[in-house]
C-alpha cells in the first residue's frame, strides 16, 4: 500500500504491523502497542487497521541504540530506544 505525501509528491510505501514486527523482531501486537503509547507514529486506513510510513520505521531504524542495555533487560531496540526518550 502506498500514499500520496501530497498532489504533487511522490507515493510513500505503507507498513502492515506484521511488517515492522518482522523488522524490529518482535510481535505484531507489540507494534500496535507501541503506537497505541505514542513510541512509534501510525495512520489508520478508512478500515480502521493502522498502517506504519516507511520513512518513520527508516527513521528509527537509523536511532543509535545502547545495544548492550538491549541485551541486559531483553528488550528489542526499539523498546530501549523509545524508552529513553
């Protein structure tokens, strides 16, 4: 699935929650959670199912993340991540 930024922009490709949970290794429920708290931004298609932009999950992806502190209390990235801010 793909969106128009604008009239004029080019289409953005769209992310399922299973999508992002195989990104980030973790389960599609975890996703959602995270956008249900405001860690990671999402869209809700007409059908009420949330939908993640490419550029924002590239973007996190991109975070420095204390890996070591990941492994210490078994949390994916993202969760370490999202918690320090």
């Amino acid at each position: 699935m793909t969106v128009n930024k604008n009239d004029t922009g080019p289409a953005e490709r769209l992310l399922t929650p299973g999508e992002v949970a195989h990104i980030f290794g973790v389960d599609p429920k975890t996703v959602n959670r995270w956008s249900l708290t405001g860690k990671i931004p999402s869209l809700k298609t007409p059908g009420g199912q949330r939908r993640y932009r490419q550029s924002d999950i590239d973007a996190l992806l991109r975070q420095p993340v204390r890996t070591s502190e990941a492994i210490a209390v078994g949390r994916s990235a993202l969760e370490v991540t999202c918690s320090l801010r």
